[in-house]
C-alpha cells in the first residue's frame, strides 16, 4: 500500500534545481517516492546511471550529482547541496497514524512506531501482519543488512569504551563504520535492538567477563551491573564484589540493593558491602544480622567483619558491646586494620569514661597510623587523643592536639566541633581572649555547615 507523502515531494522540488542525493537502508522508500515525484513532474525515471537530468535508482552514488537530477542509493558518499536521509524519510508518528487507520489498526500504530522507529518497510509489515511480531520475512530482510560480525557482544549495556578495551575495538569500529547502510546507527534503531534480544543469545560468560572487566576498569560501575544482571548467579555476585564499595561510596545505596537483592547466597565479600548499605540506610540491626556467624577462614575479611560490627554497635550505643568486639580486632594481632581498631576501641572506652585506657590505645593507633600513612585514621586517633587527654584534666596537651588535628579537618561542621572543644579547653586553662577567638570561629563554621545543633552549641 502506498503512502503518499507531499512534505518529501515539496523537499525534492525545492532542491530539484541544484540536484538532490536521497540516501537510506533498503525499505526506506526511496523507490516509490523517486518513482512518484517523476511521474508528478514529467521527469524520466531510470535505474542505471546517466548524465542526463532525471531520478535515478542506483545501489552505488554517481560519480557526481548533476543539476536537474534526482538520485537514490543506498549510501551517502558525494557531498551534493542537498541530500534527504533516513531520518527524512522514516514515516512520522503521524504518517504510521494514517496508515494504521486506513489498514483497520489504529490501536497499533503507537506501539509499531516505537518498535520500528519509522522504518517504512517494516512499519507497513508489522501493520499488515497485525503485529509487531518477528516474522521469517522481516528476520531475513534484517539478517540482510547485519554486517557480517558477531553481535552477541553487544547486546551488553556497556561503554564502547569497554568492547575497544577487552578487544573488540575492530568489530566497534567495523559497526561503527558499517552502520546500518550509513544512515541508522544500529543501537540506536529499535527495531535492530528489538530484533537481536529476539534472536541472538547473550554471549557466553567467558566474554561477558572480559567485558565486566574492562568496564569496571572504566569504573563504569552501574553499567557493570546492569550487564552482569543479566546473567545473574555467579556472575552477579563476582561484579557486586567489585562494583558494591564504589557505588556504594558514591551514595548509590538502593541501586546497589537492586541488585544485591538477586544474589540467593552473599559471600562474605558481599555480605560485608550489605553491611555498609544498611549502615548507610541507618538499618543497624538488619546490618549486624547480616553480620552474625561470620565465616572465619580468611582473617582478613574476619577483620573487617568484626570492624564493622563493632561500629554499628557503637552507632547503636551499645558501647561496653563495641568495646568487646573492637578487643577482638585487636587480638587478631599485625593485621592492616589495627590502628583502626585501637581507634575504634579509644572512641569506646571514652564513651565509657575509661580515659586512661582509651588514651594508651589511641597513642599506639597515631603511630601506626602515622608510620602506615593512614592520614584518615591518624585524624581519628588525633581527634579522639585530645577528646581523652581532656576528660583526664590535661587541658594543655589537649589544646595541642586539637590544633594538631584541625588542618585535617575539611568539611564546615567537622571543624565545628573540633574548634568547640578546643575553646572549650581554653577557656578552662584561663585562656579567655584565645577560647572567644576560637568560639566565634566555631560559630562561622557551624553557620557554614548549616547544622542547627553545631550552631546552638557555639551559642551556647
């Protein structure tokens, strides 16, 4: 059935003078609109090629395009001074409207635009058939047009950086080049992409592997995910132990429980990262359920178990408890998380008024930490030393610390607080003029933070 469709017509007219390259895939309708346009103006319609003004019909471009000509191919090579694409002739929502109505499918013609993207050829299929089914006929037509390449690669949501990293760099480039006839990017097109999830499998999990590991290089973390969860199982899992920490430190918290939440089985690895999500979504006691009987086969991940147990125990308040598992940490002996447990265990015994205790662990963590670079750790164990120093009356030596920790300090509020125990110290020392200082620039970084119980803490 033909679609007559005058905005083409006006188009070829109104270039007609200095010629015209209409290029696009096959079924695009170029034959039929060249054909039609001769026919309305009395211009000779040939398929092989000929100086002579005309439209033309070709599989390969001209040599050149001349004035008065019309030409049709299937790829655009000449630049000309005016050229009609696919995009300019994919049927519009409006034009598959007309030809729905008039074929008795009205109710098709939304979801046959979506799938097909205007392709005229496989709209009209799609509307005759009376669906948007997969057909021999538009399998073959397809099959037709695919470079001759293994596609299964790229039915993966991933960066084209990622196919170029883990080797497929040629096949990217060689689709990249064969586009579609040079018209329709193809993962662009919905009826390619529709067309390859109905009849290409995923690509075998070897590959799928290299791939996940060329897009967590590219820290294309979501995109990872999405991939891998399309196979699910253990390829999930091996992802979510890789991508979860990064997502999760980028706040990406209920995404990465998308995800999580297909995984039957967590390993240890995961079950650590499902830990820190409920941390982060303030689920204490889901993350110290997740927790509970902890494998203790490799010391390491025994260790940052039993580290993150102890700070949910702590968030909760339960101090004494935190304390005892923070000492099992401790136990573990040479381990790289030992400053942090020293740290964790001062920031305990302070909250439980064992100043003397908490000071000897926290002057051992500031070397550790110190020798082992672990300037997050050593800002902690700085922090907490002066907070003990203190509560055990050494005002001067806490005064010293507090100076000593606030170059570390970065954000508004964190400074806050550190420069409102050190005016407190000085102000106990008989220090006034320096603890009014210090107060009043408490009170501009508590204002800066924005925190309401920052700033009533300064004022008061």
């Amino acid at each position: 059935m033909y679609l007559h469709r005058p905005r083409l017509h006006r188009a070829l007219e109104e270039a007609l003078p200095e010629g015209v390259l209409v290029h696009a895939p096959p079924g695009f309708g170029k034959t039929l609109l060249l054909k039609g346009f001769a026919e309305a103006k009395g211009l000779p319609y040939r398929r092989d090629w000929s100086p002579e003004p005309g439209c033309y019909d070709l599989r390969e471009p001209p040599p050149e395009v001349l004035p008065g000509q019309v030409v049709a191919v299937r790829k655009a090579r000449l630049p000309p001074l005016h050229r009609l694409g696919p995009e300019d002739l994919a049927f519009t929502p409006e034009e598959v409207g007309g030809l729905a109505r008039r074929l008795g499918k009205k109710e098709l013609a939304g979801p046959v635009h979506a799938l097909f993207g205007g392709w005229p050829h496989l709209t009209r299929k799609a509307l005759e058939k009376g669906e948007a089914a997969w057909t021999p006929e538009l399998r073959a037509f397809l099959e037709d047009l695919l470079p001759p390449l293994d596609l299964r690669p790229f039915l993966l949501p991933l960066p084209e950086a990622a196919f170029r990293r883990a080797g497929f760099g040629e096949a990217v480039e060689a689709l990249l080049a064969q586009a579609l006839a040079q018209g329709v990017p193809l993962r662009l097109l919905p009826a390619l992409v529709a067309y390859l999830e109905a009849t290409h499998p995923l690509p075998p999990e070897e590959t799928a592997r290299r791939l996940l590991e060329a897009a967590l290089a590219l820290e294309a973390w979501e995109e990872a995910l999405e991939a891998a969860g399309r196979y699910g199982g253990g390829l999930l899992l091996w992802t979510l132990e890789r991508a979860g920490r990064p997502l999760l430190e980028r706040g990406k918290v209920e995404a990465f429980f998308r995800h999580a939440e297909r995984v039957a089985h967590p390993s240890p690895r995961l079950r650590l990262l499902l830990a820190l999500g409920h941390r982060m979504r303030g689920e204490l006691d889901r993350g110290l359920a997740v927790l509970e009987g902890f494998p203790e086969e490799d010391p390491a991940l025994l260790a940052e178990a039993l580290l993150a147990k102890g700070t949910l125990l702590g968030l909760k308040g339960v101090h004494r408890e935190a304390e005892r598992v923070f000492s099992q940490g401790v136990a573990l002996g040479e381990t790289p998380l030992r400053a942090r447990f020293l740290t964790s265990r001062g920031a305990a015994r302070i909250r439980l008024s064992r100043y003397r205790e908490a000071a000897e662990d926290l002057e051992e963590a500031l070397a550790l930490s110190r020798s082992a670079r672990q300037r997050e750790v050593e800002a902690l164990a700085l922090h907490n030393l002066a907070v003990a120093r203190h509560h055990m009356g050494k005002l001067s030596e806490a005064v010293g610390l507090y100076r000593e920790v606030l170059p570390f300090k970065t954000t508004p509020l964190s400074r806050a607080y550190t420069l409102l125990s050190l005016g407190e110290a000085l102000r106990y020392l008989g220090r006034f003029l320096e603890a009014k200082g210090t107060l009043l620039e408490a009170q501009k970084e508590a204002q800066a933070s924005g925190d309401y119980r920052a700033l009533g803490y300064t004022l008061l």
